[in-house]
C-alpha cells in the first residue's frame, strides 16, 4: 500500500506539472493539486505518520482517515466545479446577450434606410414605385 500510494503521488505531481508546462492547466487550479501530491507522496513512504494522525484524530487506523480525506476532497473539488461551471454559465449568456445586441446595433447602423423607405432617384424622375423622388440629403435633413 505504501508504494502504491508514494507511486500514485508521485505521478500526481508529474501530471500537474507536465499540465503546466504545456499551459492546459492554470495556476488557480494546480495548487490545489500540487498540495494534494505533496501530501501523499511523503506519506507513502512514511506510512507511521498517517496512522499517528489517525489516532490524535481519533479514527481507526491510517487508511480509514485517507479514504474519508479522500471523499471529502472530491466532494470539494465536485462543489467548487460546479460553481465554476454556473459562473461560466451565466458570463456566456451575459456575452451572447451583449453580441446580439451588438449584432443588431451594426445592422441597424449598416442598412440606414428601412426596408419601407422610399429609395432616391438620382435623375429627378418618379421612381419606379411612383413615390416622390428624394435625395440621400434629403435623408439625412430628415433624420436631423
């Protein structure tokens, strides 16, 4: 069990900073993870120590105490996940709101005559439409 455990912290903590090196993992969340692997790896080779905690802890033995540590970690790390994802959640929909609303602001800003307005004439003749000829100032006097 102790080399199992000293090999399993050891390869946490070549992971975590093989995750780093590459940038896939961010700081904020390898110190958490680091500290884990710098729990384990020692008490695999010092397994007497855990069972001394154990006992000022009042729990039976040493692997009773890492099985409970262990399920109350990721019971954490599930927690802190999931209020990660909601915050994520809720700045995506804050983002894609403020797009559409970009979206549409640029549209409105590109296309400055309506579908129903009535379209300039450069020659001075009616148009096609038999509506009264306007000229793109008389448009923006209009707007003024």
């Amino acid at each position: 069990m102790s080399v199992l455990t000293s090999v399993t912290g050891l390869a946490v903590l070549g992971c975590i900073v093989e995750l780093l090196r590459r940038q896939q993992l961010r700081e904020k969340y390898a110190a958490l993870w680091l500290l884990i692997g710098l729990i384990i790896a020692p008490l695999g080779f010092f397994p007497t120590w855990l069972d001394s905690i154990a006992n000022k802890l009042g729990v039976a033995s040493g692997v009773s105490l890492v099985l409970f540590a262990g399920f109350v970690l990721v019971l954490l790390v599930t927690l802190h996940l999931s209020w990660e994802s909601s915050r994520l959640e809720a700045e995506t929909r804050t983002l894609a709101e403020e797009v559409a609303l970009i979206r549409a602001h640029l549209a409105q800003s590109a296309d400055p005559m309506p579908a129903n307005a009535v379209k300039p004439v450069i020659d001075g003749t009616t148009g096609t439409d038999g509506t009264t000829p306007t000229t793109p100032t008389d448009d923006r006097e209009a707007r003024a």
